[in-house]
C-alpha cells in the first residue's frame, strides 16, 4: 500500500502516515522519507523520489499565494490533518 498520494486539484503530495504536505523540492522530499515513521534507504527511497518528481507540484511560492481566504469555505483534504485555531485578519498576512 502506497502511504502517499498525489492531489491533483491542488497539485500536492499528501502523506498519509504524517497526515501533512510533503514540501516540493527534491531535497525536503528526502528529508521527509529518510526521517521518522518512514526512514527510506536505498532503492526504495530513490524510486519513492523518482516518483514524487513526475509530480507537477505548486512551489512553496504558489501555495502561499494561493492560500485559502476565510470566505472561500474550503473543503478538507482527505489524509491532510486539518487543526482548530485562530486565522489573521489582517491582508498582508
């Protein structure tokens, strides 16, 4: 069983074990496999990382600028932890 997926909608890898965005970019990719639950080695990290790179993924950049605004009524992705808290008001935030 494969313990991520692609979310083509908003371009993102989710990890299924972590319940969290995997950062785009090959170095934060493998930092995330190689550390705790996962700890990948060898081939099975270089194929888990060939893989995460046929991804068409947004840059950190793009995700920020299109963070969700608290009108927008947002749907949760499925396997992404979603936390009760507080948001900024304030638009430059």
């Amino acid at each position: 069983m494969s313990f991520f997926s692609y979310n083509s909608v908003h371009r993102v890898v989710i990890c299924y074990t972590c319940h969290s965005c995997i950062v785009p970019g090959h170095r934060s990719q493998e930092y995330h496999m190689r550390a705790e639950p996962h700890r990948l080695l060898g081939q099975v990290l270089k194929t888990t990382l060939e893989l995460l790179s046929t991804y068409s993924l947004r840059t950190l950049g793009e995700l920020q600028q299109h963070k969700p605004r608290i009108e927008d009524h947002c749907q949760v992705i499925e396997h992404l932890a979603c936390y009760s808290g507080f948001y900024c008001l304030q638009p430059e935030c």
